[in-house]
C-alpha cells in the first residue's frame, strides 16, 4: 500500500498518522507548560522576546518594568527570567537582588539582556548577582531561543523529580502505615485476648476469694461451737479431779497425788486454749457494727485490767494522746491489752519500759506499742502472727499462743495491717494501722506487710 497521499499540488506528502502518545503524560509526569517571564521596559522589545519564544509553546509572561515582575513572582514560579538591565526606576540588577530575596525564586534563572556593547563592568555584576547568563543586543534569535530551551527542560526535569520525590514519599507512607495498621491490628488482637484472659482469671479469683470467705466463715463457726461444747465435758473432768484430790486427800502416795495434779493441770491448760479459740472465733463469728471508738478511753480502762501486772512487774508506761477511729471497743481494747500485755510478760532484767504512740497518716493512723523487753528474732517475725505458735516453753512464759492471731484478726476485721520489728535483746515494736474512715474489711489482706 502506498504510504502516501497527494497534496493539492499533486506533490506527495506523507499520510495522516494517529496522535503520539505523550510518554510523560503515560508516566503521570507533567506535562503542562512551563512560564517563562520577560522583563523590559520596551514593548517592542517584548514583542520581539515573544516572536523570538513562541515556537518554545510554553507560557510567556510579559512585565514592563522591575516593580511588575516582582508582582508576578509573587503569583507564580518561572523555569527562567529574561531580563533588561537598563530599564527607569528600578533596573535589572536592583530587581534581581530583590527576586533573589524570595526564597521560592533564590535559584530562579535569570539571563541579563543589554544594550551596552562591551560593558564587562555590568556583565560582572550580572554575573554576581546570580545571572546564569548576560546577552547583549542585538542578538541572534536561535542562540537565545536554545539557551531559553535548556532552562525550560531544566525546570520540566526539575518538576519530575519533585513528583517522582512526592509520590515515593507517598508510596513509603502508605506502606508504612499499611505496616503500622497491621501491627497494631495484631497488638488489639493480643490486647484483647490477654484481656480476655485476665478477666477470665479474676473471674476464677473471685469464685475462690468467695470460696475461701465461706470456709472460713465455716471454720470459724465451727471453731466457736466446737469449743463452746467442749467447755463443758472439761469442766466436768476438772471437777472431779477436784473432788477427788479433796476426797483423798492423805489417803493417796506422792506418785497418785502428782498424778492428780498433772491431770488437773493439764485441763487448766486445755480450758485456757479452748477459751482462747473461742475468743479467736469470737472476732469474726460475733463481729459488731462499727462505731466511733475513743481510743484514749479504751487504753485507760486497759491499764486499769493490767494495773496488777505493771505493779508486779514495775512497768513504766507512756503514751500519746490516742485519736477517735471508726471500729468495735471490745475488740480494740483486746487489741491494746494483748500487746501491752506481751511487754510486760516478755519483759528482760530490766522493769518494763513500754510506750503507746500514734501517727496520723493520709488515711489512717499508725499506732505503735514499744518495748525494752527480750526481743524477737527477726526470722520469727510472720510466725507471730500465725495461732498456737510459740517461741517460748510455757515453763519460761505462760500462755496458749493464741493472743497475737487474735491481734491480727482484730486489725483485719478493721481493715488495718499489723507487724512487727524487733531484735534479740534490743525490744520490740508492735505497729498497726486502723483507717480515719470506716471502710469495708479486708480479712484476705496480708496484714503482716508494714505500711509504704
């Protein structure tokens, strides 16, 4: 097939082809034209500029004098600048310091154009005012036309890179928060199951809290009837014990009479540990409503019930003056007197020194019974606390091991804490803590741990 067609003439010219496809534009590069701005302030000098231009097809900006181009900077950017040096007002070297001011066109292109033949002085400073280049008049159209070309594709090339810039930095966000997405994505997800967890777990927690709450609601009930009942079988062995050492009396040896004594003894002692589980029992089986308790009135009366020991004993006792704190009177003065008590038995060589202190805290008080007595080993200091445990012989101190548990169940059952802080041979320190406002008890709590 012939590829060509005939023109009017009858000459041949080649056939109509499809419209080429922009290559830049496939890229999604750009594609619009550029602006070019010219600077003069002779219209037909900027008539020829545009002629010379035109076959460029880009944007030309036209501006009569140094003071409007500075005005269309400020609209717009340009790939390069054709400017007159000699213009009124303001020439092309004044508007060039002031275009290069404005960050957005410090590396514009400016090309200097003059009339003044051979004038190195002004093309020196057209140089050093940043012109990339300075052209005298007359001039050849196709030089300047290709110099203007070389910025133009500059500044096209320049603008790719800028989107090419743009759009990785783009790709890279998404990718980054696609990545941050499905991180977090798998950080809910384990969030919510650990969640799940531990709330399955404090489910599990409270039904053993309440299982445990209820066994000991049972133990201690049953410790209360167990020992109120067995009162009365041992009182009657203790009677007839009695009745029968007064019966035989010098009737028996010595063998039958020690006999009788130490079965006698030993139901004292049973009796005192049964009544000391009882009042143990008592603590949470018969405990009371709260009520404001005037604590300085319940050490008095203490110290009036342990008046014959501290006479015996010597015992010097001093105190500060005790705060009102919500709670129960009797079990607070079992409380003091248990402790105050323990001083003065655990007491050394020396008579008993013993003090009753207290400190106001943010939300509660700490009380405090010190002592010169015997000390406690440190490692011993959590068996205290725990019921029947003793680090004595009853032929060196007396008592059933029972007083101290007691002690802590009080605090509890007040929500308080209780420890201790001792040396062998250097005194003890009996501290406790009882809330400035009634709250609810904490019979699960470990009293033992000293206060933060």
């Amino acid at each position: 097939m012939d590829p060509t067609v005939g023109d009017e003439n009858g000459l041949p010219r080649p056939r109509s082809a499809a419209p080429a496809v922009d290559p830049l534009r496939a890229l999604g590069l750009p594609t619009e034209k550029v602006s070019i701005l010219l600077v003069d302030d002779e219209p037909a000098n900027l008539d020829a500029l545009e002629a010379i231009l035109g076959d460029l097809d880009e944007n030309l900006v036209r501006a009569e004098s140094g003071r409007e181009a500075l005005r269309c900077l400020l609209k717009q950017d340009f790939a390069v600048i054709l400017m007159d040096v000699r213009m009124p007002g303001m020439d092309g070297f004044e508007t060039a310091v002031l275009i290069r001011e404005r960050q957005r066109s410090t590396y514009t292109p400016i090309i200097f154009l003059t009339a003044a033949l051979g004038d190195e002085t002004h093309a020196a400073r057209g140089y050093s005012l940043g012109g990339v280049d300075y052209i005298v008049k007359p001039f050849e159209p196709e030089i300047l036309r290709s110099k203007v070309a070389v910025f133009v594709e500059l500044a096209r090339k320049t603008e790719i890179v800028r989107r090419q810039s743009e759009l990785l930095r783009s790709i890279e966000k998404r990718q980054h928060e696609k990545e941050l997405a499905g991180t977090r994505a798998a950080f809910l997800a384990d969030l919510e199951r650990k969640n799940e967890e531990l709330e399955r777990n404090q489910r599990i927690l409270e039904d053993k809290v309440r299982e445990l709450a209820r066994a000991n609601e049972d133990l201690e009930q049953f410790a209360y009837v167990a020992s109120h009942d067995l009162q009365e079988p041992l009182r009657m062995v203790s009677s007839y014990m009695q009745l029968l050492a007064r019966r035989m009396e010098g009737r028996l040896d010595k063998d039958a009479e020690d006999f009788i004594e130490f079965a006698r003894d030993g139901a004292a002692r049973m009796r005192a540990l049964i009544q000391g589980l009882l009042d143990y029992s008592r603590v949470g089986v018969r405990a009371h409503a709260l009520e404001q308790v005037d604590c300085e009135v319940v050490l008095e009366q203490v110290l009036i019930d342990l008046s014959p020991a501290c006479q015996e004993s010597g015992a010097e006792i001093t105190r500060d003056r005790l705060p009102t704190v919500p709670g129960n009177a009797m079990q607070v003065a079992t409380l003091l007197q248990n402790l105050i008590g323990n001083a003065i038995k655990f007491r050394g060589a020396e008579p008993p020194r013993i003090h009753v202190g207290v400190e106001a805290r943010d939300t509660e008080w700490l009380f405090l019974v010190r002592d010169n007595g015997i000390g406690i080993d440190p490692k011993h200091l959590e068996r205290i606390f725990v019921i029947f445990q003793r680090l004595h012989t009853r032929d060196q101190y007396p008592g059933t091991g029972i007083g101290l548990s007691i002690c802590k169940k009080i605090v509890q059952r007040h929500g308080g804490r209780i420890w201790a802080e001792s040396t062998p041979g250097g005194g003890t320190t009996f501290k406790f803590t009882l809330p400035k406002r009634a709250e609810a008890p904490r019979p699960q709590e470990a009293a033992e741990a000293p206060a933060k």
